[in-house]
C-alpha cells in the first residue's frame, strides 16, 4: 500500500473561490514525458515579450551567438532581457508581428546546430533580496503563464508592504494544458531547492505551492521532496485545491490561499503575497545555480486536430508550424490557440513563433472549432454573472461597451475583469462575452489617456 501523504507538508485553502465554471479537463498530455523538439533550421525570436516597451537589439547582423547570449534589452523597469535560444549566426533583424498583434523587431538566427552555451554564462549566486531581484531580470523572467509581467517587479521588496506569503502557482486549471503539471513531476528537486532560494532571499512566512486535486502525482512528489527536511517543513507546504476553473488566476490563488482579496489595479504585493509560476522558478533556480537564462518552454501541443498530443520543449523563437509538423495534424487545422480553450489567444498564423509565454498550442480541426457558432439574444438567464468570479455583471458591461459608456464602464468596475472566460462558458446564448469585456477594457483605457 502506498504511504499516506504527511500532513505536515499539506495544508489546505482557507476559502472557496466565488464563481468560476468546471470544464472538462482534458488533460490528455499528463502522462507524455516531455520530449526535445528536433533543432529548427532557423528561430525568429520577437524583441517584445513582456508587458513593456520591447527591448532593443544589442547584436547586429552576421554575429555568432551561442544559447544564453544576449540578444537585446532596455533600461525601462516593465522590461526583461531578451536571449538567444540557440547557438548559430544573426540573420536577420527586423519588424515583424509579435503577440497580441504588436509590431516590433524580431532576431532571425539560423542555427549551426551545435547548441553551445555561452561560454560567458555564470552561476548568478543569490543571498539577498536585491540579488533575487537582480537575477530574476538578467534571466529574462516574465511571468511563464500569464501576460508576460516581469517577474523582478514582482519580487522586488516593499518597506510598505513586506511579503510574508509566496504562493507558487501550479494551479494549471485551464483544459487541456499539462506543461506546470510536467515541470512538477520532471523538476522537482530544481523547484523545491527555488523555494528554499526564495524562502531564505525574501524571508517570508511561508511558501506554498497551490496545485489543483487533479494532479495528484505531482502533489506526491513535491511533498516527497519537501519531507523529511525539517527546516523545509517548517516553512514549505503544498496546497491541494479543488480542481475549479479558474484557481489559476493570480488574485484568485491569493484569495483561496491566504483569505485576501486583491484589490482593482493592485498586483498581489499589495496584500504582503507574491505569486511566481512554478515553471518560472525552475527557470529561475536553473539561472541562479548555472546561468543559463530563459531560452526555452515546455509546451503542451494538442487540441482535437492533433495526432499525437504530447509535451515538447521547444527554443524560444521556433515556428509554431514545426511543433504541429512534429506532433502531426489529421488536417490543416482551422483554429490555433496559443495558451488554453479558456484565455488563449488565436494565432495569426503557424509562422508566428514560440515566446516566453507559450505554454500551450491547441489545433482546433472544423468539426471543433466553435468560433462560429450561432449566437443567439441573451435571454437574461444571469449565468454569466453567476460565474464571474469577480462579481462583475457581464451584461450590463456588454450593453455600455456598444454604447461607448466610460462612466459607466467604470462604475460597474471592468477593470477588475480578468478575462478568464467563465462568463462566456456559461452562456446559454453563445454570446461573446469576453470579446466584450475585452473592448470594454479598451475603451475604458483610452478614456484615461
Ligand atoms: S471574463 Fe471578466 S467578466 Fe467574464 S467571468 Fe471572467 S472576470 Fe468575469
Ligand atoms: S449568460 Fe448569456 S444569456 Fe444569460 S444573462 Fe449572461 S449574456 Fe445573457
């Protein structure tokens, strides 16, 4: 019989979230051992994936750079650095279509297929706040499941409002997605030794890690590497939550972890937590013990159109089409999502390139793809609201948005909408509810400017 779990590493979540839906999960991929994709002839790696300006290029054309070499940056704080995922010579660099349709420059490098690293890349020894700072932004990090925030901002220390809590979040709770879920079961020892790295650099109360019920592997291994060391114990924990669309969120962790609620406009810190994906601090730790900065994501690739749906780790700047090409398609697919069925985003086409943020590829064949499904008058059912988990009333946001009502919008607080998608789930009427909420945000935005 298999030994129980000690409770001394578990604890449990202190409320149950307001809202949300349950779609099927779909993880399909949980047990694909994640595999290498084949080296690219050439990747494009696009200079804006972070919230921020994009970077600016420190290479030029016709120079060698190895993995880890960096390929551009800028002094803005909302900035990361940029690097190079593969080792070969600078092809090309120039505009190009990046994520969430920017316009910015890209580094096209043609690989020499050797893959060297840096022969300039360090251990980057971490004591200190400010030197967990400073390594978070030399590595590159944004926040790997989310919209691309810099993780330095998030780690910086606040004499305002110090940080007792860190949450690492392996929720993972959109269908479909299994890349944290691998990361979990692939790295445990490099994520574990992150919360100890975290634990001592920042001092805060606690570190949890918050992982959905449905992963219940990845739940053992953690707590096996956390038990038995007594200091780890003292200050580590996993967090077992219900498996409930979307625990994922950032201020929905904290809320479900800690009782706090995030207030509008505010990120976490505000409430003394700091959230960190959990594949963001086995990139970091990775940074911390050898050097070698984010060059790569294990990426899930599935959806109804794939053949063999599995979990890859692809250079950063590698075509969308080669991880399709290699996981192979029943036909060309109608959709692809970049990210989850939920808050992922369709991609303008297979060209387009891996970023820091790709955790997901989902293909969508024409029998699956319901983009075009009918959609009907909303029939004040109040689903919608039911579901929202920031309590936000989805209708009324739709009706000022067609009306271009900023006050309005305002008033009814679209701000906080985190377009997880739980409203347009649930609607009865196929209605695009979070297109809405998104043009909404938009006009309520440049209402302010
Ligand atoms: S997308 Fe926005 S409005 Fe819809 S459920 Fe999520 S938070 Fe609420
Ligand atoms: S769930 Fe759809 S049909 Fe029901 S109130 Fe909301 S928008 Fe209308």
């Amino acid at each position: 019989m298999a030994k129980p779990l000690p409770s001394s590493v578990l604890c449990k979540p202190v409320c149950r979230a307001r809202g949300g839906v349950h779609p099927p999960h779909n993880k399909f991929t949980a047990q694909s051992a994640t595999q290498t994709l084949p080296l690219p002839a050439a990747v494009t790696i696009p200079l804006a994936q972070h919230i921020g300006a994009p970077c600016l290029p420190v290479v030029s054309v016709g120079q060698q750079v190895f993995v880890g070499t960096l390929l551009a940056d800028r002094t803005d704080a909302l900035c990361a650095p940029i690097h190079s995922s593969v080792s070969g010579t600078v092809k090309a660099i120039g505009p190009m279509i990046c994520a969430g349709g920017r316009l910015a420059d890209g580094v096209t490098i043609e690989t020499d297929g050797n893959q060297t690293p840096d022969p300039d890349l360090q251990p980057f020894p971490v004591s200190s706040a400010e030197d967990l700072v400073a390594a978070a932004r030399a590595c590159g990090l944004v926040g790997l499941g989310g919209a691309g925030f810099p993780t330095h901002i998030k780690l910086r220390p606040s004499p305002e409002q110090p940080i007792d809590t860190i949450l690492i979040n392996a929720a993972e709770c959109e269908p479909h997605i299994t890349s944290d879920d691998r990361a979990c079961l692939e790295d445990t020892p490099l994520i574990v030794r992150g919360m100890h790295t975290l634990l001592a650099a920042l001092q805060p109360k606690q570190v949890i890690v918050g992982i959905e019920n449905n992963k219940p592997k990845a739940i053992e291994a953690l707590v096996r590497e956390i038990e038995g060391n007594p200091d780890a114990e003292n200050w580590l924990r996993v967090m077992p939550l219900p498996s409930h669309y979307p625990h994922g969120a950032e201020k929905i962790l904290v809320q479900v972890a800690t009782g706090r609620r995030v207030p509008a406009g505010k990120i976490p810190s505000f409430v003394g937590c700091s959230v960190l994906n959990v594949s963001s601090l086995a990139v970091l730790q990775n940074f911390i013990e050898t050097g070698m900065p984010l060059t790569h994501r294990r990426i899930t690739v599935d959806g109804p159109a794939v053949i063999n749906p599995q979990n890859l780790l692809a250079p950063i700047g590698t075509a969308i089409q080669e991880l399709l090409d290699f996981v192979g398609v029943h036909e060309p697919p109608a959709k692809v999502l970049s990210g989850g069925p939920m808050m992922g985003s369709a991609l303008l086409n297979t060209a387009m390139p891996v970023v820091k943020q790709t955790n997901a590829v989902l293909a969508f064949d024409k029998k699956n793809d319901l983009s075009d499904r009918h959609q009907a008058p909303c029939i004040r059912c109040g689903r919608c609201a039911t579901a929202c988990p920031m309590s936000l009333m989805p209708t009324l946001i739709e009706r000022y948005a067609k009306i271009n009502d900023i006050e309005n919008l305002r008033r009814v607080g679209v701000g906080v909408c985190m377009e997880c998608g739980s409203c347009a789930y649930s609607c009865p009427a196929h209605r695009p509810l979070v297109q809405y909420m998104r043009l909404a945000k938009e006009i309520e935005r440049k209402g302010r400017t």
